[in-house]
C-alpha cells in the first residue's frame, strides 16, 4: 500500500543501504547509467548532426540566413538595385551577397581535340557571377580553395572551379556532368554563356565535400557574367543576406514579404532553401538514433534488474526480518524504488553535465569533419529530458520487479532462507 509512511520508510532504508554499499560497484553502476544516458542522448544528437551539418554547409557557403530568389516564371529578380537599395539602409543585414547565376558550358582539351567526331572534354555547369571582396566576406570563399589562387575584382578572363568539374577531384561520370581531364590552376578552358564563348583561365579550384553547394559551381566576377548573359540592367538572380547575430530568420523573412518583396521575388530562410530530402533524411537518422539508444536502454535495465535481484536475494534473511518487525512490504519495496531513481539521477545528472559543459559546445566549435559535411551535436533540451524520463522510468521498472519478486517471498522461509 503505497502511503507517506511507507514512502518515508522506504526513503530511509534505501538511504542506510546506500551508505552501506560498496563505492565501487555503487560507481560502476553509476557510470552504467552515465554511459546509457550519453548513448541515448549523444548517438541521436549526432547522427542528427550530420544532417545539421549539410543544413549548415548550405546556410554558410550559398543562403544565408535569408535568400531572395526570382519567381519560378521570371529568369532574374525584378528591381533588384531597389531591392538591394532597400537592404542597405536595414539594420538586420550584416553581409549582402547579389549573384548572377546562370547555366552554361565549359570545355577543356580542345586544343588536342583533331579529330571533329571525338566527343569533347565537355560539361553543362551553373556559372555564378559573384563579387569576390563581398563573397569572401560572406562565405569565406578563399579558404575553401584547395589549389590556385581567389578571384579580384579586377579578373577579366579568370574561374575558380568547384570540384566536381575536375576529373581527379570528381567521383566520375554522372548524368549531365562530364569531369574535365588534365584540369589545373593556369590552363585555359572554354566558358559558354547564352551561345557567347570566351576563353578563361583557372586561376583556382575549390576543395569541399561532395554536397556541399559549391561543388558544383563555376565562379567567375559578376561584371563578366553579366556581359556573356548580355544583361545591362543589373537585375541579378540571387541576393544572399547573412544577418546580424540575434535577428530570427523569420520574422526578418516576414518583415520583407510585408515589405513588398513577395510580388518581384521569392523571399526565404535558408531552411526553407535547402534542398528537398534533408528533412527527411534527418528524420530517419533520428529513428536510426532512438533504435541503437533502445538498444543501450535495454542493457541498463537488465544491468538494474540484476543488480537490485541480486541485492534483493543477498539480503533476503534481512527483508524476512524487517517484515517480521512490522515493515510493510510497500516500504522495502519502495526502498529499492529508490535506489534505482538514485542510481538514474546521478546518472542523467552526470550525462547532462558532460554534455551541456562539454560535447555541445565542444563539437559546434570544432564540427566532426566527416566526408559528407562537418557534424555537430544536436541535443535539444526538451529531447534530452524526455529521454531522461525515459531512462528514469525504465530503472525503476527494473529496480521494482525483483525486489517485489523477493519481498512477496514467505517471511518465515525468508529468515530461514528456505527456497
């Protein structure tokens, strides 16, 4: 019968069995508990990550916190110097990236190329006009190269490459895109923009993941763009705002739809940018997560299971004899109640400590650099304590069967340790 006296009883047996047991094994099951929480928390938080990861890459390297794109029925964003005009004289903004961004073709080997019915060394690629003092500022640009030197301002006839358009770089052939051979800083390729060829120079060639959104881009300095686009208005196709700490995406989204942007642009968050399928993907390594931490719960309840049977078992002429005194059989259950919650609490207190003093910060600051983006942890508070409950409820579900399973044992075969 579970009442306050039972409950104050229980409480102070298990506080006596508690001071009385063995600090190792006490500190073993302890850091069983530590370890699961960490399992539950950690493995989701970081395969999670990954996909966080790629999220980030794309926020950093092309959107933005807040992106304006042209109307699926226009090819460039109308009004953009107003557009633009109207972005410097805001306070959120911190970075204004405006691009031109077009399809086109380049070519490489052609000098070589004698006979007219060998296939060319050729590929369609996206060729993004950029302004390179300003790019650097907002994506970092230059520290991605991985050979060659950044594009200035002042380049007439000089691409950087992403990596997927270099054969020893690239993972091959793939529909639509065909790696150029023999590809270095410094040899001259074929650029095709709107039926205008021009002669350009590698001046360098990027360095990034597979995924990430300048593998597969051509960079060139925004006034040549526009000149092979033959565009003299200045209407651009993307504007990338990167803002300033503490201004919420949305509403800073939500302030310039109401502004008017809507009619003449597309107007979006970065989450709202990324392309089809991450979402996803994160939610099915959420459930690869939770499945593998399933795992690691099971095990602490066995290890719980096993260790209150045990102490149950050991103590059983101790429990005969506390019945015999009149202790309710609540109370001494209750009692190993306790301990499991004692053994979790620490525990999870543990866990939350490494992982908020710790891993989080820790990992955003040094990301996990794996060969699909850089990894960080995802453990967001409310997640984590719900696991924390999870794990709460499980010990003492485990702690509870074998000491209920001992305690409704026969007092008198109890004392005599009769089976």
């Amino acid at each position: 019968m579970l009442s306050l006296t039972n409950i104050r009883v229980g409480f102070y047996l298990a506080l006596r069995q508690l001071r009385g047991a063995n600090r190792w094994a006490t500190s073993l099951i302890i850091f069983v508990m530590l370890l699961t929480f960490l399992n539950l928390v950690v493995v989701t938080g970081l395969l999670v990550g990954i996909v966080a990861g790629i999220s980030n890459q794309f926020r950093v390297q092309e959107t933005g916190d807040v992106v304006i794109s042209s109307l699926d029925t226009k090819d460039y964003i109308e009004n953009s110097p107003q557009i633009l005009s109207f972005l410097k004289t805001l306070p959120q903004p911190k970075v204004t990236s405006a691009r031109y961004i077009v399809t086109g073709t380049i070519e490489a080997n052609y000098f070589e190329r004698t006979d007219l019915n060998e296939k060319p060394n050729k590929t369609g690629a996206t060729i993004v006009g950029i302004d390179p003092v300003t790019e650097n500022t907002f994506s970092g640009l230059p520290r991605y190269l991985g050979e060659g030197t950044y594009l200035s301002s002042s380049d007439y006839d000089s691409v950087l490459l992403g990596p997927q358009f270099v054969e020893r770089y690239s993972f091959g052939e793939q529909p639509g895109l065909t790696p150029l051979r023999n590809v270095y800083p410094g040899t001259k390729i074929r650029l095709t923009i709107n039926g205008h060829t021009r002669e350009v120079i590698v001046k360098g060639i990027l360095d990034v993941p597979a995924n990430s959104p300048l593998a597969a881009h051509v960079f060139m300095p925004a006034n040549e763009v526009r000149q092979l686009m033959g565009r003299t208005d200045y209407a651009v196709n993307e504007i990338a705002i990167l803002l300033n700490p503490g201004v919420d995406p949305a509403e800073f989204r939500d302030f310039l739809k109401r502004s008017g942007l809507a009619e003449s642009a597309k107007v979006r968050t970065f989450e709202d940018a990324i392309p089809n399928g991450v979402a996803e993907v994160q939610n099915t390594f959420a459930m690869i997560g939770n499945a593998i931490g399933s795992i690691g719960l099971a095990v602490a309840a066995i290890t719980i299971f096993i260790v209150i049977f045990i102490n149950a078992i050991t103590r059983r002429k101790f429990i005969g004899i506390l019945k015999g005194i009149g202790i309710s059989g609540s109370a001494i259950e209750i009692s190993y109640i306790f301990q499991s919650l004692f053994y979790a609490a620490i525990g999870s207190a543990l866990g939350m400590g490494i992982l908020y003093g710790f891993l989080v910060p820790y990992v955003s600051a040094h990301p996990i650099v794996l060969p699909i983006s850089n990894a960080i942890i995802v453990a967001p508070v409310a997640g984590t304590v719900v696991r924390i409950l999870l794990l709460v409820l499980t010990t003492v579900v485990a702690g509870y069967l074998p000491s209920r399973m001992i305690v409704r044992r026969n007092t008198l075969d109890s004392i005599l340790g009769r089976n």
